[in-house]
C-alpha cells in the first residue's frame, strides 16, 4: 500500500489537476491513499477572509468571491458539463464558508477562528480532484480526514491522539483502501468537541505520515516541483545539487534546521515503522528523486538552508542577576504560553538570546509578557542561515558576505547564523 501526497503547487490549476490524474493512472491495481493540500495560494487568501473577519472589515466578500471563481473556473476547465454535481458539491462548501464569516463567536480565540476557516482549502481542492478522477474514470472514494485525524484542541498545532487514530484508521479506513483509491485532505483534523484544528503550517506530509502509519504502509511518496531534496534552494544557490538518499536521523536534523521539503513532524511515525520516503518531481515523473530511509547512507555534503522573517529577541535580568535555571524556567514557560517557536538560542551569564519566526502578534505578546519581569530587546526583519555539514569554521556564501552576524552558534558540524537583513 502507498500513500502519495500533492502540495499546492501541484493542483494549482487545471492542467496541474490532469497532471495528478495521470500520475495516479500509472499505479492503477495498488492499493493507494492520496493527501492533496489546498490549490496554488489558497492558503494565503483564507487567512487574508480570516483577517478581514477578524477585523470585521467590509472585504470579506470580495475574498470569498475571488475564491469562488479561482475553484470554479478550475473545477469548469476540468469538466464541460455545468450540470454536473461538480458545481453543487463547490457550491455547499462556500456557502457553509459563508454561514461561518456572516456569524459572531464573541468568546472563542483567533486561533479557532483560524482552523474552522482554513481547512476550506484542502476541503475544495479535494473535491474537485476526486470529481475529475472520477470522470476519468479513476475509481476513488473521497473522505474527509478529520472522521479520522483525531487531535488535542491545541488550535493550529493540533497534537495527534495516536491510539484513537489509528483505531478509527483501521476500523473505517482501512476496507475503503482495499476496495479504490482514496482522495483526502492534509493538514486537518478534529478534536474531541468536534472542533476543527490543523498540524501547523505545511502539515500535509505530516498528514501523509500519519496514514502511513496508520495503514502498514510500504512507502510515502510526496511529489514536488522540485527534482527532490536539495542541499539548498536552488533559487539563491544556483549550484544546488539534490541529494539521492539521507537516513532518517539526518533528515530529522534537516527538517528541525527548516528545510522546506520535509516537514519537521513527517520523518518520525515513518521512521517508526520503517516506512520509505520519497521525495519525487510530479515534473519529471520518470526521474529519481531522493529517498530517505534507514539503509541510506551517511550524508556529507554542506546543506545551506535559509529562513527569512526572524525576529531576535534578548532577554535579560532587571537586576543584573544570573540567567540561571528559574529564570530559563520562566523564560520558556513563557515561549510555551505564546506559542513562539524557537530556532535557535543561546545565553550568557546574564542574557538569554533567541531566534524565532516572526509572528507580529504572538512576538508582541511574549515581549509584553516578559517585559513584565526582565528586559527585552527586540530585532525584527533578520535571516536565520544554518549550515549542515559545513563545520565550525563554515564560510558565508557569497550572497551573504556582508550581512552584520548578530549571533552565531555551532554544533558539531553544524553552525547556524543570525543575520541583519
């Protein structure tokens, strides 16, 4: 059995969506479980719809529309038949996304507002694959992955409730796998209350993982636009070269550092149970792409992976005391409460520094907060550069030679750098 998932890129439009249909054609007799994410930059206008409800501004409208007719022009490009249930199907899911911004939720929290409205994405692009493979006469069944991801209620970082996932996997999903294809979607799921939440961010190779998992699966394969696993992004290093195979442990290391292939939840369930992943081009689909497993070989080539919109933030005693263990307590206490993500950090006798992804609101949180008790220093707009494999002497690339270092912290062979933008 084998589990396939698409990114956005790869159903951004019509001809995209053929392109999907072709590629399941050619494992037609396996058994097969498809997890597709939401369409080309669907993502991104929802949380735009999310904003203007949040704010209750008058654009809500006009970003359902726009989202309407980017689904309905593909799902008409697909299927010359207006009176197919195609354009029904569409139709209830934006009216149910209607239902939801013209209402008010006076005490629930952004972040439930967010994953009650985003999953739309994932929900509209499934069905219009599923309808299309149909049509083509591809047998598939199409369900909805929140009947089975069962989640905390950790809005927007929904951590998975293994036991009863893959209980409810094996009881229900598992006969539907047997008999067709089966069509779903990444990155949702649903808590005890009913509630949608998401995995965080690009959670769809998590998604895969997890029915990998769940299913006995012999492998994974994600497809991308990319030729597969690259020592770095081949749009600011042109002399990028991909990576045939890495073992888990050092795919693991990669995803942590931010290498946006993989997802940094999706290498462990497969690791688990031994599970393959491939990381293959839905460009060139007769090309190797890159492989990680267990029998894979010890990676050596420098890996360059680079992430943008970093704030760094200082953090140090308003009486000039140690930056000792009750402090670092409260510190990441803190952290934890504001979901902030840490990429890198690093203390002094008397100053604990960190790298995080700039989220406005959330940093602007945590700096209040720990205002309260230490000093904070803020400095937004910085670049987080880590290189694997390069040793503790690792050289800027070019491109960045003459960025001011704010920090820098090695481990192993690994040095990872804080830069001014």
């Amino acid at each position: 059995m084998k589990v396939f998932k698409f990114g956005g890129a790869s159903v951004k439009d019509a001809e995209a969506v053929r392109n999907v249909g072709r590629i399941i054609a050619r494992y037609s007799g396996e058994k097969l479980l498809v997890v597709i994410s939401a369409m080309g930059k669907t993502t991104n206008k929802l949380e735009e719809l999310i904003m203007s409800f949040w704010k209750n501004d008058n654009n809500k409208h006009l970003i359902i529309k726009e989202l309407k007719d980017f689904h309905f022009n593909i799902a008409k490009d697909l299927i010359n038949d207006p009176k197919h249930h195609i354009f029904s199907d569409l139709e209830d899911l934006f009216m149910e996304l209607e239902c939801i911004v013209e209402k008010k939720y006076p005490n629930t929290s952004y972040d439930e507002i967010y994953d009650g409205i985003i999953c739309y994405g994932e929900l509209l692009s499934t069905r219009i694959v599923s309808d299309y493979l149909q049509s083509t006469e591809i047998r598939n069944k199409w369900v909805d992955a929140r009947n089975f991801i069962q989640t905390d209620s950790n809005f927007r970082e929904g951590r998975i409730k293994w036991n009863e996932t893959e209980e409810t996997v094996n009881r229900i999903l598992r006969p539907y796998v047997d008999r067709s294809v089966v069509i779903t979607q990444g990155f949702i799921g649903r808590d005890d209350h009913n509630n949608t939440t998401t995995l965080g961010r690009e959670g769809s190779d998590y998604t895969a993982a997890i029915f990998a998992y769940c299913l006995d699966a012999k492998d994974v394969t994600i497809w991308k636009d990319v030729a597969g696993v690259m020592n770095a992004d081949p749009k600011r290093f042109p002399s990028a070269v991909k990576l045939n195979a890495i073992n888990y442990n050092q795919a693991i290391e990669l995803a942590y550092y931010g290498a946006s292939v993989i997802h940094p939840k999706t290498i462990q369930p497969l690791k688990s149970k031994n599970i393959s992943l491939f990381v293959n081009s839905f460009v060139h689909v007769e090309d190797q792409g890159t492989v990680v497993n267990n029998s894979a070989p010890q990676l050596n080539d420098e890996c360059y992976i680079v992430k943008e919109a970093q704030t760094l933030l200082s953090v140090s005693t308003k009486n000039y005391s140690f930056i000792a263990e009750d402090n670092l307590s409260y510190i990441f206490e803190a952290f934890a409460r504001f979901k902030v993500r840490i990429n890198v950090m690093q203390n002094s006798a008397i100053s604990f520094s960190a790298c995080c992804d700039t989220k406005e609101d959330k940093i602007q949180e945590l700096t209040a907060y720990l205002n309260e008790e230490y000093v904070v220093n803020s400095k937004p707009e910085c670049t987080l550069l880590t290189v694997y494999n390069g040793g503790s002497e690792a050289i800027l690339p070019e491109s960045f030679a003459n960025r001011s270092i704010l920090l820098r912290q090695v481990l192993g062979q690994t040095t990872q750098l804080v830069l001014e933008s």
